[in-house]
C-alpha cells in the first residue's frame, strides 16, 4: 500500500532507473537513498509500493522538488523501464531538405 497514485510511484520509479544509470549500480542507488538493496530492487520491480519516504529521499537525490518528481517533470524522456534519456530531449530541431544541388539535409534549431 502507498500513499501515492500509481501515476506518481511510475515517475518515482522512472526517476530510480534514470539515477541507477547515472551511478551505474543499483547497489550505489541504495547506498545513496539509505535504504537496503533488496528495498530497492522491489520498488523498482513494482514488487513493492513507493513509499512517500522513498520519493522525498528520491528527490533530495536527484536534487528536484517532490512536486515536480511525481508529476513526471524531472527527466521528461526518460525510458520507464530503463531509464534511459538521451542528451538531446529539450532540443526542438527541425529537419528541412536542402536544394539538389546541395548536401542532402541539415538540421535547423
């Protein structure tokens, strides 16, 4: 049982799997939120709820408001199941054909 909505505990949960490939192991994450592995690895399995305590320490981590990490702003992009976020999400790029004379296409920003 937790006291966040099963929308909030998958930005929690998107929010863990972003910083364990940040630190690279998920032993590393645990050491960092104070709590033990296995936790951890259940909360991130959706074995086990997220606890409000685990997302205030999940935040603190990741240095965002509470707010902003359950409503899904903190790593907009990110893989639910892995976490993973490419480097150019906030970029709004464009594609436009270049003449045929030219040397194909270019990105515009």
């Amino acid at each position: 049982m937790s006291d966040l909505t099963l929308t909030e505990q998958k930005h929690v949960r998107t929010a863990m799997r972003y910083l364990r490939r940040k630190m690279g192991t998920q032993v590393a994450l645990a050491d960092a939120l104070h709590f033990s592995a296995g936790t951890v690895k259940n909360v991130m399995d959706g074995t086990n709820g997220v606890s409000a305590s685990m997302a205030l320490r999940v935040s603190r981590l990741a240095d965002v408001s509470v707010d902003d990490l359950l409503a899904g702003r903190y790593v907009p992009g990110a893989c639910p199941r892995c976490g993973y976020a490419p480097d150019f999400v906030d970029e709004s790029t464009a594609v436009e054909a270049a003449s045929r004379m030219g040397n194909g296409i270019k990105l515009v920003k």
